[in-house]
C-alpha cells in the first residue's frame, strides 16, 4: 500500500469516533504520553504496521481510518501486557477491542477476514449450543476459509488421545443464551447500547 | 493452623477442559478428592465467551460471564475456576461491572437479571496455595518430586489485568513456583514464563502461533528445565500439541512434556498415570518419570 501522507487539520480529524472508542473501552487516550512501554512489551508489535503506541497517537490525532485500514487490530492477541505496563492507565487492550467491533460493524470483513471468521463462528457456536466443541470449530472453520487440508496432520493423533469430542449434547438451559443474544441485538437496533 | 478441614467450591470447567483437555478435569477432580477439597459442577454453565466474544462485542462477553456468575450462585462455595481464560474473563466482569454502572445496567437488562458480584471467583492456584495452604500441601505429598527440574508457564491471562484483584503480582508472580517447591520440585528461573503462547491465533494464524511458542520452548530448554507446568489448556494446547510441528519447522528438538498443575501435584500425592490423564499428552512423559523415580 502506498504511504500516503497524514494531513491534520479539522477536517481529517474525526473525534466523534475516538469518543466512541473511548466510550466502549472505558478509558481515555488522550492520557497517553508516548512512552512506548506498550510496544516494548508486545509480542504482536513485529507483525504490526502501527504498533499499539502509534495506534494510541493516531486516534488521539482523529486519525482512525488509517487504523482500520491496517490490519494492526487483528494482530492484537489480547494478552493485555500493554494495559498492565501502562504508567498513565491506558487500556489499550479495551481499546483494541472497541476498533474491532466497530471495524466488524461498519465494515463487515476485512482484508483480515480469517481472524474475524473464527470469532464469528466462536460466538455463532454458543448461540447455537451454549458451549464450544473445538473440533467442530475447527472443522468448520477449515471448510468455510477454504483451507481443507490445515491442521489436518494433527487429526488422527488427537483422536487417538481422546481429545477430540465426535458427539456432543445441547446445554439444556439453550433458550437463555438465545435471549440473551437476541436482548442485545434488540438494545442495539433502539440505541441504547453501542 | 485452625481446622479448615471442608473446602467446598462450586466448579467451573470451561469448554476446553470437557473437549480437548479432558485429563486437565480428570486430574483436578481426582487431586482434589484426594486432598478433601469438594467440588460441585455449576449446573448448566455456558462458554464465557473467552478472548472471541470480548474481542469484537464487549457487552455480550460481560452478559455471558454475568449469566454464568448468576448460574454458580446456585451452588454453595467460591468458585473455583480451572481455564486461565475463564479466569480472567470472571473477574474482569465482576471488576468491570462494579466499577460502571451503564455497563452494569445495559448487562441487567441483557441478561433480564440483576447481577451478582459478591461471589467469589478463584483459580485452582489460588486454592491450592492460600485456602488449603502451601503447608497442608506439603504434608499431603506422598512422592516429592526430587530432582525434577520445571519451568512454571503462567502464560499471558492468569495475573493479568493489573487493574482487577487478581491471583498474584503481575510481572513477577510466584504462586506456582511456591507451589511446585512445597512438593519438592526445583523450579528453573526463564525468561518467558509471563509471554503470549498467540491462543486466540490458533484457528486463524497457526504461523504466528508456532513462532511465538517455539520462543517459549526455547527459553524453557536453554534454562535447563526438564519439563513445563501449565494452568491453562489454550497454552497447553500449544505448547504439547503443537511441538513436534514446531520442532520440524525450527529443526530442532525440545522433547518437553508440559504438565497441567493438578497432574504434577497429583504425582507427588501419590496418584496414578491413570487417574491424572498422564497418557493424553502428546509429548509423553514416560521416560523423564521413569528416569527421576515418580512412576
């Protein structure tokens, strides 16, 4: 991607973004010093075009689209080491969380895709049974990502292990989770939660 | 000491540990018996929502943990919580709930419940090292793991975040060291023991996931460890299941069989191979054992 070059002035800055941002994350960015303890420690930053302190900077300067348009966000492995080092209590962590849902809201799949399919299907796999079964996790998300043969050596020697689950059973209390799901959805479509 | 003699907690296994780390939940039950300390299933819990759910939808991840704190209300006792992604996802919504009251609420209404905070949530470390007591799991060691040299993983989420009371210091946390040394293990001082193992990556990018786990097996072999403990099956996932692969792709060889903490101090109570699960792990430990005289 071609750099392109970072303009600040009153129209490039969007804060009612960054509002939102801080609103869902619970903290403030505009605490941020640059201190860059938080790239220092974090063992995603080399995968990163923006590392966690520049991605601070950025929305302090309105700056979001060019975060979004990265994929520094889907680098993010939420260890949360950056929260902890923080000096000034940034929570960068939540922030990271708050870019990815409202990426996942305003632009459906991205570039990173992959990453976003599988918390998709996660999420998707407890509203339908309540709890998790990795393997059919797995499966699906191989067969959906179009990656058919990933992982596949691995098969034969988890089955052997009794690690792999082939049946499993609904929780019995399912129609709770599906309200609860479907509560949120209803809050969010009269705006009364972001 | 006074006499604490019945702990009982209400249980929470987590997904992982009813699919892919079964021996993880067989040897907490079996540990647990064995030293007296009850523990009741919390009936009906739901998946926490783990790193996914608070990853792109904070409020249905907090939802999901307040619905399962409401569930583990019906059962007496702290809750005693086995998955270190569990863990975190617990506290950090009690932390999160009691602190902002618009969370709280738009939770409330989620869930059409008022939330319960009071409850206690505790890793099995916890347990083990403060309610029973680093000294009374002493005295219940039957076989002390001389000589055994272990590298204690804590991984990323067990002491983190700072802000959320949590189970020991952040950045240089010693629970599990203390708990291996009270039954007689030697612990090795490394550098990765607080690193990522990249979990959420698992699914979608198994590169960077064998990048950064191959960096921890490194650090656990160059500091002369024989073995890895673990309080968590997503690391545990990584490291055991994922080794040969990292091994081929690095041309190297660590041979490091990476134990769950219930296995290791189920060991030097005196428990069998059987009964910890000993034989679902990838990289068997059969020799190192044979070698060190605990099995």
């Amino acid at each position: 991607m071609k750099k392109k070059k970072m303009v600040i002035s009153q129209e490039t800055m969007d804060l009612d973004f960054v509002r939102k941002v801080e609103i869902l994350s619970d903290t403030s960015v505009r605490r941020c010093f640059q201190c860059g303890k938080c790239s220092a420690g974090c063992p995603m930053a080399t995968f990163m075009e923006h590392p966690p302190n520049r991605v601070v900077r950025l929305l302090q300067l309105g700056q979001w689209r060019r975060i979004l348009e990265g994929r520094s966000i889907w680098y993010c492995a939420s260890c949360e080491t950056c929260s902890t080092r923080c000096p000034n209590k940034v929570h960068l962590a939540s922030i990271m969380d708050a870019l990815r849902k409202l990426s996942w809201d305003a632009h459906g799949p991205s570039k990173e895709s992959y990453v976003q399919l599988a918390n998709k299907l996660f999420l998707q796999n407890i509203r339908t049974y309540g709890r998790q079964y990795e393997m059919r996790l797995a499966a699906v998300f191989n067969v959906k990502s179009g990656q058919f043969l990933k992982d596949l050596m691995l098969g034969p020697k988890l089955l052997a292990k009794g690690k792999l689950k082939m049946f499993h059973s609904k929780n019995k209390n399912l129609s709770e989770i599906e309200k609860i799901f479907s509560r949120i959805e209803k809050m969010r479509k009269k705006g009364e939660a972001l | 000491m006074s006499e604490k003699t019945s702990l009982n907690y209400s249980y929470y296994p987590g997904c992982s540990l009813h699919a892919s780390a079964g021996e993880y939940d067989q040897s907490t039950k079996e540990l647990f018996k064995t030293l007296n300390i009850g523990l009741t299933e919390v009936p009906d819990w739901f998946c926490c929502g783990a790193t996914p759910a608070h990853n792109v939808d904070e409020l249905l991840s907090l939802s999901l943990c307040a619905k399962n704190l409401e569930l583990a209300e019906k059962v007496e006792g702290d809750l005693a919580v086995a998955c270190a992604a569990c863990f975190s996802r617990l506290k950090t919504t009690q932390h999160v709930l009691l602190e902002n009251d618009v969370k709280r609420k738009q939770v409330e209404k989620a869930i059409d419940a008022p939330v319960k905070l009071d409850g206690k949530v505790k890793h099995l470390l916890d347990i083990l090292a403060r309610d029973l007591g680093l000294e009374r799991l002493a005295a219940s060691v039957k076989k002390p793991l001389a000589g055994l040299k272990v590298a204690c993983y804590y991984g990323c989420l067990l002491t983190r975040p700072t802000d959320v009371p949590n189970l020991d210091c952040t950045e240089a946390p010693t629970i599990m060291e203390k708990v291996m040394e009270s039954v007689g293990a030697e612990t090795v001082a490394w550098t990765h023991r607080l690193e990522c193992c990249g979990a959420n990556f698992t699914l979608s990018r198994p590169g960077v996931v064998i990048q950064l786990t191959n960096a921890i097996l490194e650090s656990a072999k160059t500091a002369g460890a024989d073995c890895i403990m673990v309080g968590c099956p997503l690391c545990h996932g990584n490291l055991d299941i994922r080794q040969k692969e990292i091994e081929g792709v690095f041309s190297t060889s660590y041979n490091l069989p990476v134990f769950y903490l219930t296995q290791l101090v189920g060991i030097a109570a005196g428990l069998s191979a059987d009964k910890l699960g000993l034989d679902a792990m990838i990289v068997s430990p059969a020799r190192l054992l044979k070698e060190k005289g605990l099995m």
